[in-house]
C-alpha cells in the first residue's frame, strides 16, 4: 500500500469514526462515570477522572478504543487512581484490547498512585501472556525527532 493511500484510508476510517463520535458519546454518558458530566470531547474526564478510553480499555470494547483513539483520545491519559487505559485493560485482563494499545505505542512506562506500571500488575497477577505483549513493545526501540 503506498503513502497516499494509506493517508486516504487512515481518512476514510476517521471520517467514520465521527459519524460514530455522537453514537459513542451517547453510550458512554449513561455510564455512571459520566452520569453528573456533559460528554463535550474524545478526552473528556468522567467523575473519578477516567476517560471513555479507560471504560472501553476495561471493559474490552475493541471497536469503541478503536473509535475513540481515530478521534484522538489520549492513549497515555492519567485517570483514576493514576491508571492508564492500558493499566486498566490489564487490570481487566483484556487481551485484545492491550494488543490495540500497545499498537499506538501507549508508555509502557507510567507508574500509577501503587507505583506500578502495567507490566507490574501483569506480574503480580502471574498473567505471561500480557507480561510478553508489554515486554516486546517496552523493548522497542523509540525515535524522537531531532531539533533542527
């Protein structure tokens, strides 16, 4: 696939995901999260400081992480208890939704308010397979722009 078509796809997809934006907003409001808060934006922080990343990424709802990281949610975002939405998908033990994450290149390094990463809790729950995941991308290499 080249360049531009890539870019067109990437387009096509959100494009879609805003059509969804209302759709998933909508769904999300009726979690009590959300219950005293007016769902404004992708990023928008629910009563005990989680977002709807963090929902989905507990919950397992891989076509709503999807949707809500094409909008621009915040894969890193800091919520309750200091957790991440991959913090909070291990907690869970959701899989696929850690495979997503990872995939958007989520810190693999954040401590939550325990002091634990989410490699940490993988550990301590004795659970390999998500240790491995969270192990391969920690061990990628990462590229920062330079300065010019």
């Amino acid at each position: 696939m080249s360049n531009k078509e890539f870019r067109e796809l990437m387009n096509l997809k959100k494009i879609a995901s805003e059509i969804n934006a209302k759709e998933t907003f909508e769904k999300y409001q009726k979690n009590s999260e959300f219950w005293d808060v007016q769902i404004t934006e992708v990023n928008q922080r629910g009563l005990s400081g989680d977002t709807m990343l963090h929902i989905a990424a507990w919950q397992g709802n891989l076509e709503d992480i999807n949707n809500l990281i094409l909008l621009g949610a915040n894969v890193n975002s800091i919520g309750d208890l200091g957790n991440t939405p991959l913090h909070q998908a291990v907690l869970s033990e959701q899989t696929e939704s850690i495979k997503i994450l990872l995939e958007h290149n989520v810190n693999t390094g954040i401590t939550n308010e325990s002091g634990e990463k989410a490699l940490d809790i993988a550990k301590r729950n004795g659970r390999k397979e998500i240790i491995d995941l969270i192990t391969k991308q920690s061990n990628k290499p990462t590229f920062k722009k330079r300065n010019k």
